[in-house]
C-alpha cells in the first residue's frame, strides 16, 4: 500500500508538471501574444503565469526527487529532477528578474539598441531554459514508466 501511495504521488507531480508546462507552452503563452492588444500587456500576463509555473517546478522537483529515492528508482531519478527544480530556480530568481529590470529600458521612452540586446538574449536564454526543463520532465514520464512496468513485471513472476 506505502509503494502504491509513493507512486500516485509521483504520477501527479510528474502529470502536474508536464501538463501545465505544456498548456502553458502551448495554449496560454501563444494566444496571449496573439490575443491581447500589445506584447507589452502579454508579458505582463505571462510574467507572473511563468513564475507560478517556475515555483511549482522547484517543488514538484524537490518531491520527485524525494519519492524516486522512496521507491528506490536509483541516482539518476533521484539527481535529475533536483536538476530541473534548480534550473527553474535559476528562471524564476534570475532570468525573470533580470527581464523584468531591462524590459522598460529596451522598449520604454529612451530604449536603447542595447538593453533591446540583452532582453532578446534574456528571452532566449528563459526560452531554451522552459524547453529543456520540458523535454526532461518527458524524460522522467518516460523512465518512470520504465521503472513501473519493470517492477509490475519482477512482482508478476515472484507470484507464479
């Protein structure tokens, strides 16, 4: 029963993050751009949407951390997740600070060539963060399942 119980906690921590960071990739930030009026207001609708996402990735990492190392599913499974938490960290309290501290002087009265520079090198650098914490949370989706159909099948022969 405790292994059923770690294991539905991992599944929707793990289902949590890979769906809201697809619906946000995927519907909420594309439409916000296209919708709204300015990109200025759909930063500012994606700015804090982000943040929620970057802050429930440091936990959802923390915790699947902690239940792979509960079921024993080895370094790797326990390591990565701690990985991606720490990379949405880094988002969350650098990246998106730095955005929101040069994005009134790349684009505000008296925007320069240079600050417009550094936002577009901030934006691809949160971009390419936001993808590869994606792609490994599709990852772990992956090797956890891995790990459970390998477990289902070693508890299947210790009962014939």
């Amino acid at each position: 029963m405790k292994g059923t119980a770690l294991r539905t906690a991992l599944w929707l921590f793990l289902g949590g993050w890979v769906g809201s960071w697809a619906c946000f990739g995927m519907v909420v930030a594309p439409n916000a751009f296209r919708i709204l009026p300015t990109t200025e207001i759909a930063g500012q609708l994606i700015g804090p949407v982000l943040g929620t996402l970057h802050l429930y990735g440091l936990v959802a990492g923390v915790a699947l951390a902690l239940l792979a190392g509960a079921l024993g599913r080895g370094r790797f499974l326990m390591a990565a997740p701690l990985v991606m938490a720490a990379m949405c960290a880094f988002s969350h309290f650098w990246v998106s600070r730095e955005i929101s501290a040069v994005r009134p002087l790349a684009f505000g009265p008296g925007g320069s060539v240079e600050m417009a520079t550094r936002f577009g090198d901030l934006h691809r650098l949160s971009m390419g963060l936001f993808l590869a914490v994606s792609a490994a949370t599709l990852l772990l989706v992956f090797l956890h399942a891995r790990a459970d159909a390998r477990a289902a099948a070693d508890s299947s022969r210790e009962h014939r």
